[in-house]
C-alpha cells in the first residue's frame, strides 16, 4: 500500500514570450498550479492543472484550483492507497462536481506516482507508446499581421514548427479572414493554416467566417461559436468543407459523445486538463475513434510538466489526425522543468523515463511561486 500522506499546490506566474492575444484575454503571464502527491513508501507523483487568462476561459482559475484541492480534494484522498488511482479517482468524482482541471492535477499526480513506483512510463500505464513523437504546431497570437509571420517564419526556419493556429475573434470577421489571408498567402504550402476563434462568433458571423477562411486555404476552425450552441455547431459542420473543431464544449467523454451523436464538430480538441484527467481524455479519444471523428492533442498551455502528462497519453494514439499544440513550455520565459521536453524536426519528443517521465528544478519553482503563494500541506482522516 503506498498511502497518499500529503498533497501540495502552488500556483507559479511565468511570463510569456510576448503578449499572447487572445478573442477573451490577453495573457502577459501564464498562472499553473503545480502539484505533488507524497505517498507513504517515499515515491512522490507531480501534476499541473492550468487554465488560460484567469477566468475568461472556463469557470475554473488558478486561485479555484489552488482552493477545491485544498479545501475538497486533499481531506477526501489523504489515507487513501494512491495504488488503487481508479478508487482515488471515483473518491474525486464523487466529492467534487465539475472543476475538471483540478481534479486532473491530482489525477495526474497519481499516474505519476503509480508509475515512478513502477518503474514505466504512465504511456506503458496506458497500453504503451504507438510513437516517439509527436508534431507539435504553434499559435500565433500576437495581435499583429507582419508580426505572425515573422514569428512564423522564424519558426519554419528553425525546423520548430510548420503548423500554425492563429487565435482571432477579437476583430470583425472581415479583417480577421484578411488577417488569416496574408499570413496563409505569406506562407504558401510550406505551413499548414487553421484558427481559433474560442466562441466569440455569432452563428450569423461564423456563416460568413467559415465561408472566408476557407475560400483563403485555411483548413480548420476550432470552436466558432459559443459551446453551448451546439446546433450552430452541427450546422457549420455540415455547411462548409473547412474542418470544425470542438474545444471548449468538451468536459470529458460525456460531451464527446453529444458531439459524435449531433455531428457537431468534425475534429475533437483532446485536453486533459478540460477533460477532468488523462483517464477521461482516453475515453474522450476513444469514443472520437469510434465515431468516425478527427483528433487532435490539444493544451491549457501547460509547463513542461502538464505537457509531458498529455505527451504520454498522446504516444498511445493510433491516429492524432491534426497532430498536436503541446508548445506550452516555448510560451513561456523559462520551464520549469529540470531537463527540458525536446522540440526539433517540427516535433516534441515523448519523454521515456518512469512516471510523466520528467522532474522539476527546484530553483524555478522558487523564482516564480506567487508572492504569498504558501505550500500546502494538506492533511485529513483517512
Ligand atoms: C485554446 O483555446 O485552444 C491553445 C493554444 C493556445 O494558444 O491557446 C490555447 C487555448
Ligand atoms: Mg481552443
């Protein structure tokens, strides 16, 4: 039995690059909640759970994560056998509703240990790795045109990135489907084009967005409109030939399986952190396969460490159709981790050792912890 004795979470603020523009914030700063289970033999797993711009992007925050794993998680877990992780899971589930991306930072922690004790990587955990990496695109999001394309210019060059997301929605559709035209027009085939637009479209505006965008080449368009309106979203899909890809509606396999049913979107957006844990977005790829639908490994904008959480399950996929966006750690001034995950060939490399297959530098998480940022030591029956 390897008991759960402690659970910690620190929230770290690490500035990004540049600003990063998004349609409902900008992000000067990304704000992830590291966590670490102890367990009783010694073994420690980690996890991260991060959401974007605060709380524009979903009813979580940095500060909610830091809470309900404090306040909810920690008293439920704490005794428990982080050995049996299905029980500790189905422990989370029952004792907290939604938050999603807190309870996959714990969910995580527990691969993590699980395999750390065991010797293996948390992809062997999932059936074993199908891939030694993985492509990995960049977002462009710098408000700016000429700006976008130097960056992604730069990017081709380097051998880093040859997939490009551009976030728009914040401008009107006609200069935003110009926007995407010059950047598409100014890197011809040697780079595939696709934008988010993060719900901020009307269904009425997304009509003519979807119409523009790909009359310019841009070949897939993630979450047009709000995620509730999930008829707008059947309608885009079988309106236009431009790919439609689900990102924010999707909570776990609950909600896949409501887009498989009303063929919402053609693409799933795979997010471990939205999808309540690396579990969950297994059952979320699973029932993408089994509809038919396209999938593509997607981010909260992770360090390094929740990065490599998605690397490890990622590697288990027969067909990532759309590759992945797994570029968080290059977003940020510095990772935090010890080694950092390896980006060449326009790909990210899955790392091999046990666990997650990477640790922290100390250092790092000192620098960046929020001032008056405490660790918890969490205690509770068990
Ligand atoms: C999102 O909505 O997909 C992913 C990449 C990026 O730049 O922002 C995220 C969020
Ligand atoms: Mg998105």
């Amino acid at each position: 039995m390897s008991k759960i004795e402690t659970i910690e979470a620190v929230i770290l603020d690490i500035p990004t690059i540049r600003g990063h523009v998004l349609s409902m914030a900008t992000m000067r700063t990304q704000s992830a909640v590291v966590v670490r289970l102890r367990f009783s033999d010694g073994s420690e797993g980690l996890g991260e759970g991060t959401t974007i711009g605060g709380i524009s992007y979903c009813p979580e925050s940095p500060e909610s994560i830091v809470s309900v794993i404090e306040s909810y998680i920690a008293p439920a877990l704490i005794g428990r056998d982080g050995d049996r992780l299905n029980e500790a899971v189905q422990l989370m589930a029952k004792s907290v509703k939604g938050n999603f991306i807190a309870k996959s930072a714990v969910e995580i922690a527990l691969w993590d240990g699980l395999g750390k004790r065991l010797g293996v990587p948390v992809s062997k955990l999932f059936g074993g790795a199908v891939r030694s990496r993985l492509p990995a695109a960049w977002t462009l999001a710098s408000g700016n045109s000429d700006t976008d394309i130097a960056e992604a210019q730069e990017m081709i060059a380097a051998g880093r990135h040859n997939i490009f997301k551009l976030k728009i929605g914040k401008r009107a559709v006609r200069d935003d489907v110009a926007h995407v035209a010059r950047i598409k027009a100014a890197l011809g085939d040697t780079a595939s084009v696709r934008v988010d637009v993060n719900q901020a479209w009307s269904l009425q505006e997304a009509r003519w967005g979807l119409k523009g965008l790909q009359e310019v080449g841009c070949e897939l368009v993630e979450q047009p409109v709000a995620a509730r309106d999930v008829q707008g979203m059947t309608e885009l899909t079988a309106g236009y030939e431009i790919a439609v890809m689900a990102d924010e509606v999707l909570n776990g396999p609950e909600e896949a399986l409501q887009v498989a049913a009303t063929r919402s979107a053609d693409v799933l957006s795979v997010k471990v952190a939205q999808s309540g844990g690396l579990k969950r977005a297994s059952e979320v790829i699973s029932i993408g396969e089994a509809a038919g639908l396209g999938l593509y490994g997607g981010t909260m904008l992770e360090t390094g460490l929740g990065t490599a959480a998605a690397l490890q399950l990622f590697s288990t996929v027969q067909d990532l159709t759309w590759g992945t966006e797994l570029f968080g750690p290059l977003l940020l001034v510095e990772d935090i981790l010890a080694e950092p995950l390896v980006y060449k060939d326009f790909h990210v490399e899955i790392p091999q050792a046990a666990g997650i297959g990477v640790s922290l530098d100390p250092d790092k998480i000192e620098k960046f912890r929020r001032n008056g940022s405490k660790v918890i030591r969490a205690t509770g029956a068990g």
